[in-house]
C-alpha cells in the first residue's frame, strides 16, 4: 500500500522544540507571538482578573450555548470593533476558537459560497495562513508585498486586485502585519476598497494585533473606513493579544453582506462546520471579553493596560533600533522604527538568523521575525550586540524573505 503524503508541519513549533532544546543557560526564545514582560512571563491583564474573579463569585451557568457560541460577547465586541451604525446592520457574527477558527470558519465560507475563488495572499505571509485556506479547499496565489531591499510596496495589494478574476479574495491583515510589522494608513485603505469593490474581489482580513499598534481607534481604522465602502467582507477576529487570552482560544467570524440572504447562507455554512468540526466553542474567553467590555471600570482598564503595552512596544523598539544604528554605523536598521506591533523584522538572511541561533543563542525566525517582547529591557544591549555581529556592520545585507513565508 503507498504510504499517505507526510503531512506539512508549521516550522514555528518545530523551531520552538529546538530552542527548548537549546542547553545554553542564555538562550533567547524569540519566536512565538505571546506578549511578555521584563521577567520574561506572559502577564495576565488585571482586567481581566478582576473578570474573572466576578465571573467565578456569580458562577453563570456552563450549559451548551451552540455552534455559534456566546452572542452576548459577539455583539458586545462587534459593537467595540465597528461602531458605525450603517455596518451594524450588516453583520453577522459567530463566536469561533480563537482567530485561527475565525479564519477557518470564514475560509469554508468562502471555499462553499466560491468553489472557483482564489484566494491572493501576500508574502512573506502569517506562517498559518496558507495552510488554513487550502485545508479548507481554496486556491492561493501569492504576490510579494515587499521590494527586493525589504521595503514595504504600498501598491502590491493594488495589483494583486486588479490582476484577480471577480469573486476572488484578498486576504489583508488588519494591523502589525505578521511578520513584516508592515501598517497601512488608513487613505490606503480606503483606496483598496475601492478597487475591491470596483473589482468584485471579497476582503478577507485578519485582525489579531488591535490596539498594539497606534492604539485601538487608529488600529481599526483602516477596517473600519473599508468596510463602509464593500458591499461584502469577512473579518477574522482574534482576543488572543489584545486580552492575552492565548489559551482561552477566543475569537469572532464575522461575515458583513448587505444581503440578508447572504448573512443567512453564511450563517448556515459555518454553524455546520462548527458543528462538524468542534461542536462549539469555548465560552470561558467569551464571558472575560464580554464582562471587560460592558462594564464601564473594567473596560477602561483593559483600554489603559492595552495602551501601556503598546508603548512599551514602542520604547522597546526604538531602544533596539538605537541600540543597533550606535553599534553598526548602518542605517540598515532604520526601517525598524516604521514597523509596529509585537514583532520586528530585522533586516537579516536567512543564514546570518541561523548565525544568531548558533553564535549567540538568540532564536528568532528564519524570515528575520523576532518577537520583541522576547527581549526585555535589560536585553536589549545584548541582542543588538549580537545582531550587529552577524550583520557585519554590512549596510547591504539583503533581507531574509522576499517572497517566501516567514
Ligand atoms: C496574523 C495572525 N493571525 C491570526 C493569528 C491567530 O491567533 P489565535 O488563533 O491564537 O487567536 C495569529 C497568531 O499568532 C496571527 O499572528
């Protein structure tokens, strides 16, 4: 009997697995996408602590909700994320198992509602990405988002539309694209729905960083200005990040269609596939999120914990990039400060990220993504030591990914 196709491992656990590995007392783990703090733990919010400490005090009950999970909390974060009356009207949302459900979810929507779709995806891409949307039978094409030197192109996602067949899709990342850092402004956004509309390619966007960027309003706005233009759009949501829920596995579909047909339809295909797949989903994620965003204290403590993280991102982002220009005289490492979120792209290939795992014990991705909460404050010194080694003072190194996934 032929043996069954190996299947395709995501190389971010495998990496992971060799820097447990790794014997050096100093290794830095610099790959997984957890926000941490200067002691290297991943801190729960205070707000929702308090949430659920409330939550365990009232003991709501934990009977089934359905494959569509906890409508209290989609609407309450629906109603955060798109305030705009006009939208409201015009979503649908459905509770998934964190942002990669969402994505599943929404790529069988598209995979039922398009067999012919394509979806078009920039790269370098979220490591997950592709595998999701073919897992669920979707054709992707790539196209580079960046020029040969690393630069982000702020007119690739143009010409992937222009170059789509309609009914296609477009899968953007809302903000902190992973694993570029790369952000849009808003005018860009408007324009790209434009020609999404004129084009009739569906937008298919993956929010998972809001609120890490420039803060939660200028995060979403790109969204937000989008999805008053589209007549259709799916929206993958993540509370991963923004609550540091990483294990509740919480998060939200969303389906926008002024067609109530096709909100009904939609509706229909994934209430099966979560049926199918997992039943339904966890609630205890679900009931922090709803809790932190209806009552008025605890959600301007989430706001205010969510806010302090992003400057930190910020002071840890330009105290590297300083840290980097001083050692290697190179303007090679200015670009980082443009970058936003919770990772950094250095400007390394992909043999000097292997010199910096094997030299200096610092293990980031092989597309030069590195998780900049990996390296604490007192750290900083040390990383850009070693990355300037590797670098070799080389203001011409070429940037590890253009083209392939990172
Ligand atoms: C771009 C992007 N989308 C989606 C996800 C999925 O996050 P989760 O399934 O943990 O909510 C991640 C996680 O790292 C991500 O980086």
């Amino acid at each position: 009997m032929p043996s069954p196709p190996r299947p395709r491992t995501d190389p971010l656990w495998s990496l992971t697995a060799a820097c447990d590995a790794d014997p050096r007392a100093d290794r830095l783990d610099l790959l997984v996408g957890v926000y941490r703090d200067d002691t290297g733990s991943s801190p729960v919010f205070g707000a929702v602590a308090e949430a659920e400490r409330d939550l365990a005090a009232r003991a709501p009950s934990k009977e089934y909700l359905g494959p569509a999970g906890n409508r209290d909390f989609t609407d309450a974060l629906t109603r955060t994320l798109f305030p705009s009356a006009a939208v409201r009207d015009t979503i649908l949302a459905v509770q998934s198992v964190a942002g990669t459900g969402a994505l599943r979810l929404l790529s069988e929507l598209l995979a039922a509602t398009g067999p012919d779709r394509t979806v078009h995806l920039g790269t370098p891409a979220y490591l997950n990405h592709r595998s999701i949307l073919t897992t669920a039978g979707l054709r992707v094409r790539e196209y580079p988002m960046l020029f040969p030197d690393g630069r982000p192109d702020p007119d690739a996602a143009l010409a992937a539309v222009a170059a789509a067949a309609p009914g296609d899709a477009l899968l953007i990342q809302g903000c902190c694209h992973n694993p570029t850092g790369a952000a849009m402004p808003g005018h860009r956004w408007e324009e790209l729905a434009h020609a999404l509309a004129a084009r009739g390619v569906v937008p298919f966007v993956d929010h998972a960083y809001f609120g890490l960027g420039d803060g939660l309003d200028a995060d979403l706005e790109g969204v937000r200005r989008m999805l008053e233009v589209v007549p259709e759009a799916v929206v993958a949501v993540s509370a991963s990040k923004a609550w540091g829920l990483y294990n509740e596995r919480t998060g939200c579909a969303v389906v926008v269609s002024d067609d109530p047909a096709r909100r009904a339809l939609a509706y229909g295909v994934m209430e099966t596939t979560a049926r199918a797949g997992y039943s339904q989903p966890p609630d205890h994620g679900a009931r922090i999120v709803h809790e932190i965003l209806t009552r008025p204290g605890l959600r301007a403590d989430w706001l205010g914990e969510l806010d302090s993280m992003r400057q930190r991102l910020g002071r840890l982002r330009d105290g590297l990039a300083d840290a980097l220009a001083e050692r290697t005289g190179s303007t090679a490492f200015e670009p980082l400060r443009e970058q936003r979120g919770m990772f950094l792209r250095l400007p390394l290939t992909t043999d000097q990220m292997a010199r910096l795992r094997d030299e200096h014990a610092v293990h980031g991705l092989p597309s030069g993504r590195i998780n900049l909460t990996g390296v604490p404050a007192p750290l900083v010194e040390r990383v850009a030591e070693a990355v300037a080694r590797v670098h070799g003072g080389s203001a011409a190194a070429r940037p590890a990914l253009s083209g392939a996934r990172g």
